[in-house]
C-alpha cells in the first residue's frame, strides 16, 4: 500500500502563501538547500514562471519574505513592480524564473549573467 508523506502547513502558508482553499498536491522545492546569492521576495506570494515573461505558464508560488536562490539572470519582459521596473529576470536554482521587480533584496554575493 502506498503512503505519500504529508506537510502540514500553516494557516498562513495554506491560505495566504499558496492561496489554497482546500486539500490539494503541493510539490515542495527545498529552496533554502545550497549555497550562493539570494533574494528576498519583498511581496508575494510571486509566481514562478517557466520563462523570463508573464506569458510563460506559472510553476509554482514564493512566498512574502521568502529567501530564493538566485542563480543567474536574464533579459526578459519589463515588468513593473513594488521594487522597481525592470527587464531582468532572475533564473532560480530549479531552472525557473521570477521577475526581479518584485526581489526586495538580494545577499550572499552578485547574481551573475546566464
């Protein structure tokens, strides 16, 4: 018999971070692994694309305060957000991409060119 493991999560996580209403699958990137830059997610919960543009398919969501590996950046989509408007997209470590508008900070070194 199969048991897939369970994650419980907090109300604020389940609600606000993943704007979930009821049960569902929730596939989990342990992002905080690893080392290297990283930014903080200053408003969210920030989508996850497939690509450097809100056209592209949404992967998954950060959540506010969320600290993300950030492992190189592209030019992509001007985006305008809380932080600033710009065209630079940051590639996480899992190979997808957030919009660096929305990045509050980022620490642990300069995020390179892809």
């Amino acid at each position: 018999m199969l048991n897939p493991a369970g994650i419980d999560l907090a109300d604020g996580t389940f609600w606000d971070g993943l704007n979930l209403t009821t049960n569902a699958w929730v596939d989990v990137a342990y992002l905080w692994t690893g080392g290297g830059p990283r930014g903080v997610v200053g408003d969210g919960p920030l989508n996850i694309r497939t690509g450097a543009s809100t056209s592209y398919p949404i992967r998954g969501l950060a959540a506010r305060f969320a600290n993300v590996p950030l492992q190189c950046y592209v030019t992509g989509q001007s985006v305008a957000g809380p932080y600033r408007t710009t065209t630079r997209w940051n590639r996480l470590a899992t190979g997808q991409y957030v919009s660096h508008a929305y990045i509050s900070s980022v620490y642990g070194g300069s995020v390179p060119a892809c």
